[in-house]
C-alpha cells in the first residue's frame, strides 16, 4: 500500500485536531460552591433593552449631538462634493504659478514631468 503524501498527512492531522477541540471543551461537572449567591434568571424583554436599548440610545445620541449643531446654524447636513483645497500651498490655481525656469510664468511650462532643475 503507498502512504499517504506529507500534504494528505497534514491535513488528516489539522482535521482530527479540529473534530477532538470541540469535544474536549465540555461543560463543568462542578456544583456552585456553598456561600454563593443564587441569582434568579434574567427576564429576556430586560435583557434585550439593556443590551439593544442602551447601545441604541448612546448611538441617537452621538448622533444628535454632531448633527445637531450644524442643523441650528441653518447649514445642510446631506452629503456634498467638497472643494479641492491645496493645504499651505498658494492660494493661484496651478497654471497660475510660475514655472521651475525663472522669469516664465507661462501654464503650459509648469512643472509636471517636463520639469527642470
């Protein structure tokens, strides 16, 4: 019989380790020890506002509070097509500025790849 290739091999042996973990993480067989408290369970409607209503209300919040100083200022809150800006750059458009060769202002010779030094 031919064995198996190094590649068959570890895949059956990643497949069985996968198949045994789970197996292996049982519950504990224990008893709550003596002197612990013996809590009731928790109602499900209060279990659902706690863990949907509080994360719900916190995100209306958030919300209302970005939004709703722009709202008072009369601006509009819907998504616009920003003006591009040149941070620390001038304030000329970029035909405007004068090219790497000194006395030329001319916007076909500015910069880009026909530049110089």
């Amino acid at each position: 019989m031919k064995s198996p290739s190094p590649i068959t091999r570890a895949l059956l042996v990643a497949g069985t380790a996968a198949a045994l973990v789970p197996g292996l993480a049982l519950p504990a067989g224990a008893e709550v020890p003596e002197g612990w408290s013996h809590p009731a369970d928790v109602n499900g409607l209060h279990a659902l506002l706690v863990l949907g209503g509080i994360p719900l209300a916190l995100f209306i919040l958030i919300g209302l509070a970005v939004y709703l100083p722009s709202v008072m200022r009369g601006e509009g809150i819907a998504p616009t097509q920003a003006e591009d800006h040149w941070l620390g750059g001038s304030a000329k458009s970029a035909g405007e500025l004068q090219s790497a060769q000194a006395g030329r202002t001319e916007a076909d010779e500015t910069g880009g790849g026909s530049g110089s030094w």
